[in-house]
C-alpha cells in the first residue's frame, strides 16, 4: 500500500512500504544517495551488532522544472529523506549526524529545517564540543511538524517507530556538512535504544565530557520564516521565498 505525500509535502509524492519515493505529477525522479551501515560504524553504540546494510535514503534536490530557477536564485535545495524502520543490535536507525560550517565572513553557521511528511522523528540537537562540553536538546516531530536546526547546533535524526521515517529539509545550497567532530565522538551524545517492554531509552555517550545535559523541547512553529505546522513549507516558499532568507543569511536573523 502506497503513502501519500501529497498532503504534507506539497508535492506530488508517494512512498512504497519501504519508504522509498515514487514521483508523479511531471515531479522529475530523484535517484537517492544511500547510506549504508558499513559507512557509519565509527558512530554506532555497538558497531559489530546485527542491522540492515542500507540505513537510509537522501534524495537531494527535488523540485518541479519551472521552480528550478527560482531555487538557485535564492541559493536552496530541497531534500527528502527515508530513514528505514528497525534497530542496529538495541539501537534505533538514525542518520550520521552533522554540524554545519560558519557562513564565510560571519561568525554564525548555517541553520537547516525539517518537515516530517510521514511517521515519527526523534531530533537530537547538540552544541558543539567545548571544554565545558555539550548540551543536547531532544525534539519528537510527528507528520506536518517543522523543525529548526539553529546555528550552532550538530543534529541527529532518529526513527524510533515501526514504519519508514520521511521527512524533508530546507538548506542552503552552497554548504558542506560537518561530520567530523561526530565521528571523532563515536556518535552523538546520546544513543537511543530500544528498551524492555518496548519502551525507548537514551544512553550517555561516555565519550562526551563532562557528561551532557538533555532536555525535551517541545515542537514549535516559526511564522516569521513559513513554518507552520500542517502548511507545507514546499509550498510556503512558493508564496513568499524571502522568508527563507534565513537559511543562506543566518547572520542577519540569528
């Protein structure tokens, strides 16, 4: 049975069982980038367990042809991304984890925001690595919610639920993401495991020092920048693109 994507994205979207896209409507097709588990093995809480070899699916730049242009004049991509259902040994599939870099000639880093457009999103935030160490913030997003990544946070994705995780993202187009203080930390501060019952736990990195704080921080809207929670940001774009002159001049909102 297919998943319509149709409501949430604001575009003519729809997934298999498994997540992966199916594009209609004249939406040219997107071939994914997959991440593999082999890929990511320095930032598993246990790297020898057993897990699916493919962890995820980025689809990157999707767009309609006559809105092409007006997304490099604004310097954004639009991204989809599947995160699979499942577990690696106890822990929850998730994405690799990333800073962003600071905009040249500013002292602020590029922000990013996600839209969950199908199942359960479990965001976890982090400043970065310093001798006071870190702070992590938890978000959990359910489908039409929006997420902020503000300057000077790392994130994580993780699907903590039973079904493929789809959601999609705002960015700058003219960045390269940060994986490298992540990977030097074996993962995020935090792993989210399953635990008994069938209840979810986070377990400390106790490579991070001292150990971090973690906070619950409830989903919120941002109508300043067309994020409102059930309006597809896709389309909140369409009608007034400048709102987004947040993500390509952080500097000026931050």
């Amino acid at each position: 049975m297919m998943i319509d994507l149709q409501e949430t994205s604001g575009l003519p979207l729809k997934a298999e069982d498994d997540g992966l896209l199916v594009f209609a409507g004249g939406l040219p097709a997107v071939e994914p980038q997959i991440r593999y588990k082999r890929e990511m093995l320095d930032v598993l809480l246990d790297p020898e367990a057993k897990g699916p070899e493919e962890l995820y699916y980025m689809y990157r730049g999707v767009c309609h042809p006559e809105d092409k242009e007006l997304l490099a004049e604004y310097g954004l991509r639009y991204d989809v991304t599947v995160i699979r259902a499942g577990r690696i040994g106890r822990e929850y599939i998730k994405t690799a984890g990333h800073y962003h870099p600071l905009k040249e000639g500013t002292d602020t880093s590029y922000p990013e925001v996600y839209e969950v457009l199908s199942g359960r999103a479990h965001y976890l935030l982090q400043t970065e690595p310093g001798e006071d160490g870190v702070e992590a913030l938890l978000i959990e997003a359910f489908p039409g919610d929006k997420v902020l990544i503000p300057p000077g946070y790392g994130h994580i994705t993780i699907n903590p639920g039973n079904v493929p995780l789809i959601m999609s993202n705002w960015v700058a187009a003219g960045f390269a993401s940060v994986y490298g203080p992540v990977r030097e930390l074996g993962g995020g501060a935090y792993f989210e495991i399953a635990a008994a019952g069938g209840d979810e736990e986070f377990i400390v990195n106790p490579n991070y020092r001292p150990t971090p704080s973690l906070a619950a921080r409830r989903v919120e809207d941002w109508p300043q920048f067309g994020l409102v929670a059930g309006s597809p940001m896709y389309l909140e774009f369409l009608k007034n693109p400048d709102q987004f002159a947040f993500l390509t001049h952080p500097e000026n909102y931050f």
